[in-house]
C-alpha cells in the first residue's frame, strides 16, 4: 500500500479544524422518525452538511428510508431518491451518468454537483455489494456510504454479515441448547478493506464514525468529495433500539467501539494508508465495549476472552493491522 497521496493534503480539501468551523446549515433537517439516540440520523446529518445544497442524495431501503421519508414528510432539504435495498451502487451511477450526460448537452451549470448514495448494512455490505463493486470500477464522481448499524433495523434487528460476533438479534436468540446462537458465530465482515483492496483504481476509501473522534468522520466525507471518482466510507452507528442501550450513551459507544479496536478506523488515499485511531499503541479492553449492550447480556468469560482475542489477532499478528488479514511470511512459493 505504497504510492503518491495525491489529493491527501490536508490544505487540498479545506479540512474542518474545529466544531465552530462547521456548517451551520441544516439540510436534514425535522421530519424525521428515527429513535432518539440514533446514529445513523447523525452520519446522515453530518455528511449533508458537509457536502452541501448542490447534492442529489440516493438512499437504498433501510432504517434511514423508512424513518425519514414517511408519507408526505422527509428531513431532506435537497434532491433525494429512494432506491432499492441492493441499489446503492447502480443509482449513484445513474445519477452521475445523468448529470455527466446534461453537461455534454450544456444544460446544467458548471458548478459542481455532488452523488452521495447511502445504505446499510444490509443494503451495502450484502445484498448490494455487487452493485457497489460496479460503481467503483467506473470514472463517475460519486460517494457511497454505507451506515453500519450492525443489523436489518428497519424490520426488526435481523443479523447481516456486519453483526458483532455473538450478538443477540431476532434471527440469532440466545437459547438454552446454544447460549450463542450458531447463527451469529462469524466475524464480521470486512467490507471496507474487500472494496479498497478489490478496486485499485478507487482514490479513496475510510472507514468512520459520527462521533470519534470529532471532526473525522466529517472530514472523510469532505476528502472524499474533493478527491472525486468512486469513493466509500463505512460508518459505524451505534443503534439503541438494536444494540439495547439508552439512548444517551450512543456517542460514548462509538468512542468505545474504536478504542476498543474492534472497528479498526483508517483511511486509504491512493494507496497509502492512515490510521485515523491507531489501536495498535493503546486500546481500551473489548469488554467494556460489549458489556454496555444489552445484545451481549448472554455473553461469560469465554466469549469475552474470544472476541477479545481475534480484536488482539487484528492489530497483532495481521500483516496490515486492523485491515487485512494476510500473512505475507507464511506464503510459500511451488518450487
Ligand atoms: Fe436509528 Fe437504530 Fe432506530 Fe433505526 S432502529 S432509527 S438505526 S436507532
Ligand atoms: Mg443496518
């Protein structure tokens, strides 16, 4: 993961220094029915913001489809589209092949216009994933961001392949012949480390959250846009409702989720990777992290020690920690 950060200095894209610099426009606004304490609501706040009122804003089936376009209201105060749970990745490109088809006929204004689409976890990471894969092979400008709340929550907190290991959803109860459910006995899924190693071309790609450290999140949305071509951020969004905590320790779960390691937080700017929170210096124990939820209430020591255990393998023994799990000394060549 070597090359030239291009398009990674920090003057190059205007980073937000402090919370008194960031826009104060709302464009999500009221409107919305998302439970109190949600994360999600935020990283999509944040990323308007950010972006601006020259976006259109796709947003595949999921919580933040159903909660924020009830009949005849919506928060958004820019173009928005509802599209397909799996659809992220194709109505990005769409989108941006419209807008790059109305400048070749000169009917549009120079000015910029941003494609964000957005999906869950779900949306993104398993039913869409192939159209996303597609959207970052082309040459459009367009950000996809995918808002990890570790389950189906619009439906009633189904596991997806970015559920915690162990955690207690409706498709994976805790039971008396199995304490953990079997079902929910994998680790999570990888997607942003598959989608930046998949895609060579793609200038960018981080993963993030709403809350943690401040400003970052916000920040990658804004390098994102100003690198252009396909991008993508995985947000992580701690979910009350989902995760089974009050609302108002939502912030300090994130906080804990990074600290922890668990949801390892870099950025990859034309090859060259940052850690945006380095765990391998320090980490807080993943305990504490998991003990605050109540998804996890059927977890003993064993399971703690476990999960505990792959978080050290992530940042110890990868050959990229926290990102890929290779180990380069033990291949061995056919002689
Ligand atoms: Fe937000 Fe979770 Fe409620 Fe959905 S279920 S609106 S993600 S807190
Ligand atoms: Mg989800």
């Amino acid at each position: 993961m070597n090359g030239k950060a291009a398009g990674g200095d920090e003057e190059e894209y205007g980073r937000i220094k402090g919370v008194h610099l960031v826009p104060e426009e709302e464009l999500y606004t009221s409107g919305h029915r998302t439970c109190e304490g949600c994360e999600s609501a935020l990283t999509m706040r944040q990323f308007i913001k950010v972006a601006g009122p020259r976006t259109i804003v796709t947003g595949s089936t999921g919580c933040m489809y159903v909660a924020n376009t009830s009949y005849m209201s919506t928060p958004w105060e820019v173009p928005w589209m509802h599209t397909q749970l799996g659809a992220a990745g194709p109505s990005a490109v769409g989108t941006a092949a419209a807008l790059r088809a109305l400048a070749r006929k000169g009917r549009d204004s120079k000015e910029k216009v941003n494609v964000i689409a957005f999906c869950g976890d779900l949306g993104g990471a398993d039913m869409g994933l192939s159209g996303i894969s597609r959207a970052l092979q082309t040459d459009y400008d367009l950000l996809i961001i995918l808002y990890d709340n570790e389950s189906a929550a619009n439906t009633d907190i189904q596991a997806t392949g970015l559920t915690t290991w162990g955690a207690q959803t409706t498709f994976t109860p805790t039971g008396t012949v199995d304490r953990v459910n079997r079902a929910s006995m994998r680790w999570k899924k990888n997607v942003a480390a598959m989608l930046a190693v998949g895609h060579p071309n793609v200038k960018y790609v981080a993963t993030a959250c709403a809350t943690y450290p401040p400003l970052d999140y916000m920040n990658k949305v804004k390098k994102a846009l100003a690198i252009g071509g396909p991008t993508l951020i995985h947000s992580l969004d701690p979910c009350p409702k989902g995760w089974d905590y009050h609302p108002r320790y939502s912030h300090e779960l994130g906080e804990l989720a990074i600290r922890s390691g668990i949801f390892p937080l870099w950025e990859l700017t034309n090859g060259v990777l940052k850690y945006s929170y380095d765990a391998r210096k320090s980490r807080k124990p993943v305990r504490e992290y998991l003990e605050s939820q109540g998804r996890f209430s059927h977890f003993q020591q064993s399971d703690f020690e476990y999960v505990q255990s792959v978080v050290d393998e992530m940042w110890e023994e990868w050959e990229v920690p926290g990102v890929l799990p290779l180990r380069l000394s033990a291949i061995k060549s056919v002689k």
